[in-house]
C-alpha cells in the first residue's frame, strides 16, 4: 500500500504487533477505493478474500511484484498479515479488483522460489520497506534468510469462470491483469480520475490534520524535585514557567485532532494561611495565545479580545490543601471560583493538581468552557470539510514563588 507521508517508524507504529491501528485502517479502505478504479499503475490492484471468521468480502490494497511473466502477492507484514490467513482459510480462492474483477487463485510458492520474487516486491512496492528487515538493494543471501517468514503467492486466473465473465489474462510480466476489448469510454475516465482526485485531496487533508503536532495537556512536571524549602503561609505570585490556553476538538474528512493556543502571559498571586488557600485571582492575556506559535486573527475576533483583552480566574471560597501537601506529596482539589471572559463571569468548577518543589510550588488543571456561555462566538463550520468544536477546555500551569514581602504568616 502506498503510504509516503508518513515517517519510517510512524508506519511502523500503525502496524504495532502485526495489527493495523485505526489510522491504518482508514487509509487501507481510501486506497482500496483507489485502485478498484483501475486508474493506479496495473501493479496496484485491490484483494478480495473472504474472512476466515465472518465469511464476509474483506479488501485489501496491495502491490503486485512482477517476475518472469507471472504475477505475485507478498505480505509486507509476513505471516502475521491478516489477507495471508484469509487466502489460506479461503483456499486460495481470491478476486483481484482493476476495474474488473479477476477471479483466481493465489498459489503459495516454495520457500527456495521466494527469495528473488521478494526482492522484485520491495523494488516496486515503496510502502512495504519500513515493515521488512531488508532493504531493497540487499544481496540476495539476505532475502534468503527472510524467505520462511514471508509468504509468496503467485497468482494464478481460475480457468473456472466462464468467459463472458472473466476478462482475459495475459501472463507476460507487466501485463495487466485485466484487457478489456470492448471500445473505450473516455468519459469513464474522466469520471473515474474526478473520484480519484476526490479521494486523493481527501486523503491528503487527513494526512494534514493528523500529522499537526498537538501539544499535550498542561499537568504537573514529572522532572526531579526537590524538597520543600520554607513556610507554606503567605502570598504566592505567578512566575517564570507559567502556562495557560486553550484546547478545542477539530475534524475534515473524518479525520480529528486538536487545535492548541498557547501563551506565558499568566499573572496572579494566591494567598495561603492555615494549610488552606484563603484567596486567589489569575489573569491570562487572551491577545498573546498563539496557535502553532502563530496569532490567530480568528480567535480574536470568537473571543472579543478588542474589548476584553484578558480572562481572569478569582476562587469563591477557601480550598483546603492537607497535611501532605507541606511535605511535598502531590495532591489533588477541587476548587470553585470565577471565570470571566468577554465580558460575562460565570461560576465554573474545577480540579487542581498541585505540589511543593523546592522554594516553588506548581499547580495544574483544566476548566471545561462551553462556547455560548460566555457568548463566543461558535467558530464557522464546513461540515465534512471541516470544523471547530463548540465547546472546549481551558488549561493552566502555573509556577508560583513565595513573595517574602508580602507575608501574611
């Protein structure tokens, strides 16, 4: 199957232990898709082969290596390949999909034919060499020592099917497998290269949005820490390291990930005093959140940050920390307070993660905003082109430092 977009290991991690993961999936079925159109180079051609367990038509999209006339099938993925064992399950009895559908048998060589026939594939199949431990310039010796783990099937016309049926087949090597001898139709052609185009922009706009780095979740450090150094009481100021934004679901063409803002302008201060925060307000500067390191003129526009620059977060009432917190041990609270952004302030409820480190102490969570509560506008749609979620998390990190000046102890 033809996957270039992706990196060597990125394939190899959709076929982790031998099973395709979702993604792969996804593309397998766009590329069968493909190449039943018969519009691909002839090698490229989609297997149909009952499953062992369902009996039902499984597809599969697979290159053909071409080898002293003859055609040949070769698992990138060895024996553990699924087709492998629904062809042996099946007999061998197969159809192989180029416009037309060519019923045969796929015939298992001898391991002693396999090792040339194997070289020919990763010659001509670029997207089976990330999965097989030689490469394709590899001396013969090589392919020989992998020659028991990787099947070979020669594929071979059922001459059962009646001819009226079953186009003809030629067996020289780089012939197609099916020659159709009734005259062209160009507007099939043009037809099918419109689906294919489709297909293929669809294919590509997933691979776009799949490949965007999101960034993770904000949560605490897991770096080496340090044991607490001073009293707990007193007013703790946002610092160096601190981290706030936002994070809302995104899809196009079936395809989902998330879009990320960014940005260091947190300032606030909490104030604690009997193992208890008494008090606590935080500013994020909404104008400096960046998507991908980028300003985003769109979501200045959804959040009104013309006339409300900032989102601020004040606590209701006093959080209680315990008695492990001050040794350093990381624990977790809920809180409530309010958040406001433009220009509406609403209660929210949220859980906090926090801990000692050294002279700092860090705290982190996320707040669930649904857009219209605070009258964001909803970002615009496009259906299955794409679209924004309506609803989103905001998230912080924050790095707080004991300001001596203003103790309250």
């Amino acid at each position: 199957m033809a996957s270039w977009p992706f990196s060597d290991d990125r394939l190899r991690a959709m076929y982790a232990g031998g099973r395709a993961d979702a993604t792969a999936r996804r593309f397998a079925r766009l590329w069968a898709a493909v190449f039943r159109l018969g519009l691909m180079p002839r090698r490229w051609v989609t297997l149909e082969v009952a499953g062992r367990r369902s009996r039902r038509v499984t597809r599969f999209p697979v290159g053909m290596a071409d080898w002293h006339g003859q055609w040949y099938l070769v698992p990138m993925l060895g024996e553990q390949c699924n087709w492998v064992q629904n062809v042996r399950a099946a007999s061998g009895r197969a159809v192989l999909r180029r416009r037309r559908a060519v019923r045969c048998r796929l015939v298992e060589v001898p391991v002693s034919q396999r090792p040339a026939i194997i070289r020919r594939y990763l010659e001509k199949v670029p997207g089976a060499r990330p999965h097989m431990p030689v490469g394709r310039r590899a001396p013969l010796a090589d392919f020989e020592a992998i020659a028991p783990r990787y099947p070979v099937f020669r594929v071979v016309p059922d001459p059962a099917i009646p001819a009226a049926r079953a186009p003809q087949e030629r067996t020289r090597a780089g012939a197609p497998l099916s020659a159709p001898s009734r005259k062209r139709h160009w507007w099939r052609w043009i037809l099918g290269g419109t689906v294919a185009a489709v297909v293929l922009i669809v294919l590509a706009a997933g691979i776009f949005i799949k490949l965007q780095p999101a960034a993770p979740a904000l949560v605490l450090p897991t770096a080496h820490r340090s044991a607490p150094m001073g009293p707990l009481d007193g007013t703790w100021a946002a610092g160096s390291g601190s981290v706030a934004g936002f994070r809302v679901g995104e899809t196009a063409f079936g395809f989902s990930n998330d879009v990320v803002g960014r940005t260091n302008a947190v300032t606030g201060t909490i104030v604690i005093a009997g193992n208890r925060v008494t008090s606590a307000t935080f500013r994020v500067s909404l104008t400096a959140i960046k998507v991908g390191g980028k300003t985003q003129q769109q979501l200045a526009r959804s959040l009104g940050t013309r006339d409300h620059p900032t989102a601020t977060f004040t606590l209701a009432q006093p959080v209680m920390l315990g008695p492990a917190f001050s040794s350093g041990t990381a624990i977790t609270v809920t809180a409530t307070g309010y958040l406001a952004m433009n220009g509406i302030s609403r209660r929210v409820t949220l859980t906090i993660s926090g801990r000692r480190d050294g002279s700092a102490m860090q705290a982190a969570g996320s707040i669930p905003v649904t857009f219209s509560e605070w009258g964001i506008a909803a970002p615009r749609g496009y259906g299955l082109l794409g679209s924004l979620a309506n609803h989103g998390t905001a998230e912080f990190l924050l790095v707080l430092h004991r300001n001596t000046a203003a103790h309250t102890g």
